[in-house]
C-alpha cells in the first residue's frame, strides 16, 4: 500500500463528522415527537438509538417467572446456521435505514446456547455492518464456552473485545448451583463468577469487555434493589440495567400484580443504593416514561455524575458537546482513531479544549481532588431501568399507529406517543420496516415464533431412532 493510500485510509478513520451518519442523526431528530426534543436528548443528537435481534435463536434453558418471550419460543431448536443468515439480514437492514454505526444487542433467548463458533460468526457478521454487539446472557455458562468464542483455533483472540449483558434475578429457576434463589443476595457469588470469568479471560488473552447487569424487578424483589446496588457497584460491572415487570410474554408466568413497581419506584431504590440522588434529565434516551439513565462513576464507595444537572456550567458543557461533537460516532471506535477524531474536531473548534479543560477541573474538585481519585480511583458504573409496556396497550396502540389514526383513550394515547419515541428498534426484512421492541415482544413474537416451530421443531432423538 503506497504512502498515498495510507494517509487517505487514516484520513477516513480520523474524519470527525461522517457525512452519512450526520445525515441519519438529522432524519432521526426530525422523526422524533416534540415531546421527547429536550434539552439533554441524545436520540438524532449523538446516536440513532439501540437494536436488537429477533427470531434467531427463541429458546431460554431456564424458566423465569416472568417471562417476556411467548410460550412457544422454547419450542423452536437452536440452529446456527438460521442465526447467522438471520441476523445477517437484519443487521443489512438496519445498516440501510440507520447507518453506519449503532449499538446492537444479539437477544432472543439464551445466546450462549449457540456454539461458540455460531456465537462468534454471528458477533463478526454485527461488527461487519457497524454495529457494536452485546450478547444477553442468563450468565449460567462456563470459562470453557467464553474461551472458545473469544479465541480461534490457534488460540488467538478473535474478538479483541466482548460485551455481555449478565441477567440476574431471583425470579430466574434453574441456574445451577442454585435453581431457586430465595433473595437476590443468594445470587451475588454467581454474579461475582460472572464478573471474574471476564477479568481471567483479559489477563490471559488480552480480550477487553464491557458487561451490563440485568434486573427483573417486581413487587417482591423491589425492597432488595438497594442492597444489590450496595453490594455489587464494585463487582466489575459498567451497568446496571433494572426492568420493572410487565405484562407481557407467556401469561402463564404471571405471578404478581406488576402494575404495583413502576419507574419511580425502582429508581428511588436505585438512589438509596447509590446514597445519592440520580439526576435522569441531564441525559435522556426517547421518552423519560421508558428510559431513565445516570451516567458516572464510583470514587471508593461514593457515585458521582459526570454532569451535575445542578450546575449550570455542566449543562452548558453538555449544550457544546451536542454542538462540537454531537454527530462524531464513538461507538465501536479504536482508541488511537477516536483521539484523532477529538484532536482534528479540537483544531477546527478550538473551545473544546478550554470547555473540557473547564468541566474536568470541576469534576475533580466534586469528586475530593486529586489525592481521592489517586487514593481510591475511578469506577465508571451508570444506572438505566427500562419500563416495558403492557401487550394489553400495545397491540391496539400499534394497530391505530399503522392506519395513522391517533388513539381516543388516554392510555392508549401514551403508548402510542412512547411508541413514537422508541430508543430500541428491530428490523423485520421481509417487510423493510423497524419496529419498537415492545412492539416486537407483544404483537410480532407470538405469530413469529408459531412460525419457528414449523422451520426448526424441535426433534425427539428417541422417536428418530424408533422411526
């Protein structure tokens, strides 16, 4: 490769501002409903949203008490080679309709049920439409399985790096060494494996990861959300990601009365854990009635932010990061490559540099200065929950959004504005549309996976063997 092409290829991967992810950002924040254009809104600002995968791979072996996938998603088989040109599709699709870059999530039912080598190919196939995958796991797997996806043959590393979302709950019936936990407490030594099967594969392979805790939470389990916070920030995990329970999925695994947890709720708990209060205004995912996030890090035991909705100097920081780099794609980045996007986007904006210098000076200060973060130093650990909705309003909900008629129903209305506004889209081929995820669980998944059942059944070794 000549001097030419070399300079020309680093140019392409310096280059700030992609022309084409501007361009989805733009039509992104124009779709959006005039609700949810906020202030500290990151949808069309600096990202186009999260995907997810669907009807690649529905079978979960363990029974959680609820479960969002309908009752006929155990009875479809694994097979890998079905994922792959699945998820292929789907990723080309939203590879056309939402850009170059996105984070992916690869969920269905439990993923570490694929091979290794499946789980592998079909994480490469995601990178390979720009997407930054994250595989959603039960966690009940062994160090064997997550050596054989992150190296190859030779045992050299193939995935350089793995993020994993770990769900962990004491609703979940099976888990070995435990198949029905009493408290969530109970289920910390599995969580701590989770974590350090991650740290063993890093210090022998040089793999990097990002995990992400995830958390059913209902009225028997909200009054344990605090401790689990208390005793798992400093486990390794980057997340924590809490769910309060819905009616949706397999209606035979509804054991709660779910409306009685909500948002406000869980998130209260969330700040006792934390001990502080969690501001999820300063950034915002689509519409606050779906998606809360705190965004900071732990200095010894205590959580800091790294934007204070109280200072006014954070939020007008937070103003300039839209305006200077709002449209420069962090996501799936190479270090070396993202710090020349920052220094070319520093030499065409000047002010970046005093702005930054200005609110990390604030930062340390907050945080006890200098000496606390050299005596404690710093855990990058965010809060997000999720507030699934109720089939019973989505299915009338989206069927009104597809004639384009508003609803006349308060209730329904909502779910339609939050319908609107959705952060999490899916990616159905066949028809060249994107749809909610809620969409997806309530409306989509129970005819799609009937469907599944006829492709890939799921075969009685012993009746092949008399037949």
């Amino acid at each position: 490769m000549g001097i030419m092409a070399v300079l020309r290829r680093l140019e392409r991967r310096t280059r700030p501002v992609d022309p084409e992810y501007a361009s989805v950002l733009q039509r992104r924040w124009a779709e959006l409903p005039e609700h949810v254009k906020t202030p500290g809104q990151f949808l069309g600002r600096h990202a186009v949203g999260c995907e997810g995968t669907h009807g690649v791979f529905p079978k979960c072996n363990l029974a959680c008490t609820p479960c969002y996938h309908s009752r006929d998603a155990n009875r479809v088989r694994i097979d890998g080679a079905h994922t792959l040109a699945e998820v292929d599709k789907q990723m080309a699709l939203l590879r056309r309709l939402r850009g170059p870059r996105a984070h992916a999530q690869l969920i269905g039912g439990e993923v570490t049920l694929l091979s290794p080598d499946d789980h592998a190919a079909t994480l490469l196939t995601m990178r390979r439409y720009g997407r930054e995958p994250m595989s959603m796991s039960h966690g009940d797997f062994d160090s064997d399985y997550l050596e054989r996806l992150a190296l190859d043959e030779q045992g050299r590393p193939r995935l350089r790096r793995l993020s994993f979302a770990g769900h962990f709950d004491m609703f979940m019936f099976g888990r070995r060494g435990i198949p029905r936990p009493g408290s969530e407490r109970e289920l910390n030594p599995y969580r701590q494996r989770f974590v350090d099967m991650f740290k063993d594969l890093r210090a022998k392979h040089g793999v990097r990861s990002f995990l992400a805790h995830n958390m059913t939470v209902t009225p028997a389990n909200l009054g344990q959300v605090a401790d689990l916070v208390r005793d798992c920030h400093a486990m390794g995990f980057g997340m924590f990601s809490f769910q309060p329970a819905a009616f949706v999925g397999d209606n035979r695994r509804w054991h709660e009365n779910y409306e009685q947890v909500g948002m406000d709720q869980v998130w209260r708990e969330i700040e006792k854990g934390a001990g502080t209060t969690l501001d999820y205004t300063v950034i915002q995912h689509g519409d606050l009635r779906c998606n809360r996030a705190a965004y900071g890090f732990y200095v010894g035991s205590r959580w800091h932010p790294f934007l204070s909705g109280d200072d006014p100097r954070d939020l007008d920081a937070r103003a300039a990061f839209f305006r200077y780099l709002g449209e420069v794609n962090f996501a799936g980045v190479e270090l070396a490559d993202l710090l020349g996007k920052l220094v070319r986007a520093v030499v065409r904006h000047p002010v970046i540099l005093k702005l930054a210098v200005q609110w990390l000076a604030r930062l340390v200060r907050r945080v006890g200065g200098v000496p606390a973060l050299l005596r404690h130093g710093v855990r990058p650990v965010s809060f997000v929950v999720h507030q699934f909705m109720d089939a019973a309003d989505v299915a009338p909900a989206w069927e009104l959004m597809q004639r384009g008629e508003p609803a006349s129903d308060p209730r329904i209305l909502a779910t339609q504005e939050r319908l609107a506004s959705c952060h999490y889209a899916m990616a159905h081929p066949e028809t060249g549309e994107l749809v909610p995820a809620c969409v997806q669980h309530s409306v989509l998944d129970p005819v799609e996976n009937v469907e599944l059942r006829k492709l890939l059944p799921i075969v009685n070794i012993a009746d092949v063997r008399a037949s």
